[in-house]
C-alpha cells in the first residue's frame, strides 16, 4: 500500500471535545486515489472503518477497532460561471473556516455567516451546518462522494441530500455507507448581506463587504463559545428543538420571555439554550464537563473524561429540560463507533 497506516494512533488532538481516544489503525489518504486504495484494503480485511472529519461533531470512543480514516484531500479551486455566479469546488480535507475566509476576502457572497465553524468541507453536508439565518444547502450545489462497498463515485444535487434542520441523508440513508470527497458551491458576486439574525446589522455599516461580515460573525463567536484550543468542546451540544404551536403557544403562556421562532410547516423553534438556562445549568460543573457560563448550549469538557461521563453528563441536561418544560433535546455530536456503558 503506497500509503502508511498507523498502530494505536493517539486521537486526542484530533476531536474538539478532547476526549482520550486511540485508533487500532490510522490513516489520512491526500487524493482520491489513495482513498480508493484504503477502501480497497478495508472490504479486503473486513475491518471496521470510522471516517473522521475535524473531529468538531464526534464524540470519540476511548478505542476505535478498525481503521480510522481521515480525509486530507485539501485542494479548492474556483470554476468561472457567466454572470453574477461563481462555482467553487472545495475537497473533503479543506478546513471550512480558511475557506470561508478565503472566499469573503475574494469578495464573494454567500458563506460569510458561516464563519468559524470548526471542521472540515467534508463533513459540513452531514450536518447541514448553518449559522445566523444561513445554512448550507442555501449554496451547495452538489456532494461528490464513494461508496464504501465498492468505491463508486455518485454525484448528488442539493435536492437529493434530504437537508433539513441540521439534517441530511448523510445521517440517515447513506450514514455508514459513503465517504464525502468534495464539494462544489455556488456563490454570488453581487452583494446580499444576512443580517437579521441577532446583533449582526449593528456591528457593521450599511453596505459592508463579505468580509466585514464574516468578521463581524467572527467576534460574536468568540465571545459566545469558547475556543476548543483552550477549553474542549463540539460547539452547540443539542439542537433547537422544533415542536407544534400549540405547545409553543402553551410554554409561552407560562413563560412569557421565551423565545421562538416560526418554521415552515407551522412548528416553532426554540432555543435550546435558553431551556437548559432556566432549568439552572449555565456555569454548572459536575466532575470533568460542566455547562459553559456564557452559552449554555454548549457543554465543556475540562480534562479527564470520557465519554460514557459525557453522555452520562448530557442525559442529565436533557432530562431536566424533558422534565420541566416536556420538550426533548437531540444532541448535535455524532457517536462514533461504541461507548462502553454508554
């Protein structure tokens, strides 16, 4: 095999949680070819395979049998298109904040509130990932992707990913059976700022740039979230829950501060955060994770841990919310391969 894999290969730096864990095997394949080929080796020794993003929405086991593969495909490149539009196609390995970035300095419309979401291109369809009134099925255009079975290549549109909120095909149909090798996108030259979400419109001027912007998204961020360089975590731990209007309608009559905000289809979306504030979680701490004392919606791990504690710790959370307030919370992070215990 022309590429190297590694033995019990330390995956602690590689998830934003910081969670201790250790692959059986490693490997980070740099173009499709070599993904090919490991893909090859793994129907031909039957071994499990874990494919690992930026480790930002993973909760990462203590051991991983298998092998686990980490894309690292990391080209872009720009596809000229008549008119106001330009097509970007981005690979799996790019890390999605320097693209964002990249792409506002170019002067091009479209990702810059989606600035410093941690991870990689290749993992950001999974989750449908979106930020401050944008996600991204707004501007993909379409997933080139494998199958693990026999490593044939498919090209999906938009429409064919099922993306909802935080929601895609990739976590239900097609989860376990393809890997996401590139990305192509559809920006605009001509401005369209989104600034209706929050304090946006106030940071900036009445005709800003993509960068001013994505700069702006930048500073709210972080001093919202905490940095998972400095303090482990996966960025918002549960997604806001969806529910009727009726029992939006009912919540509100007994809490009349509470926040929501009116979906198609006729449900209200409320802020997950805001339910497990008033419950009295923000700041808490119980052994290594507690609950950020700035944003409740994320939970924080201090070192330590593991995550049968962190899942134990979540459950916790969500039950008192469930308990008080009769809304079930869903976690954002993905469970890659077993927990024991848990």
């Amino acid at each position: 095999m022309s590429l190297a894999i590694l033995y019990d290969h330390d995956l602690s730096s590689a998830n934003t949680l910081s969670l201790p864990s250790r692959a059986e095997r490693f490997v980070a394949p740099r173009t499709v070819g070599q993904l090919r080929e490991v893909l090859v080796w793994v129907r031909q020794y039957g071994w499990p395979l874990t494919v690992l993003g930026g480790g930002s929405n993973l909760i990462l086991p203590e051991r991983l049998p298998g092998l686990v593969m980490q894309p690292a495909m990391t080209d872009w490149w720009l596809e000229e298109t008549a008119g106001e539009a330009v097509r970007v196609h981005v690979e799996a390995g790019v890390v999605w904040h320097e693209l964002v970035m990249a792409l506002a300095r170019h002067g091009f419309w479209g990702l810059e509130n989606l600035a410093l979401i941690p991870g990689t291109c290749g993992a950001a369809p999974i989750q449908n990932i979106g930020a401050y009134g944008v996600e991204l099925a707004e501007v993909l255009e379409t997933v080139h992707l494998l199958h693990l079975d026999d490593g044939r290549e498919v090209v999906l549109g938009v429409d064919d990913c099922a993306f909802g909120y935080r929601d895609s095909i990739f976590k239900r149909g097609l989860d376990g059976r393809v890997v996401i090798t590139r990305l192509v996108l559809r920006l605009s030259r001509r401005p369209h700022p989104r600034l209706g979400y929050g304090d946006l419109a106030s940071r900036i001027g009445a005709t800003p740039t993509p960068l001013e912007v994505a700069e702006a998204v930048c500073a709210i961020r972080r001093e919202k979230l905490p940095d998972p360089e400095v303090l482990g975590n996966a960025g918002s731990f549960f997604q806001n829950p969806l529910v009727p209007a009726i029992q939006a309608e009912a919540l509100r009559a007994a809490y009349p501060d509470m926040p929501g905000f009116p979906q198609p289809g006729g449900r209200i979306k409320l802020a997950a955060g805001w339910l497990i504030e008033r419950c009295g979680f923000k700041g808490w701490r119980e052994g290594h994770f507690g609950v950020h004392d700035r944003q409740a919606l994320v939970l924080v791990h201090h070192g330590g841990g593991s995550a049968m504690e962190l899942l134990a710790f979540a459950d916790r959370v969500a039950g008192e919310v469930r308990r008080r307030f009769g809304v079930e919370l869903e976690r954002e992070p993905r469970l890659a391969g077993k927990v024991r215990g848990g």
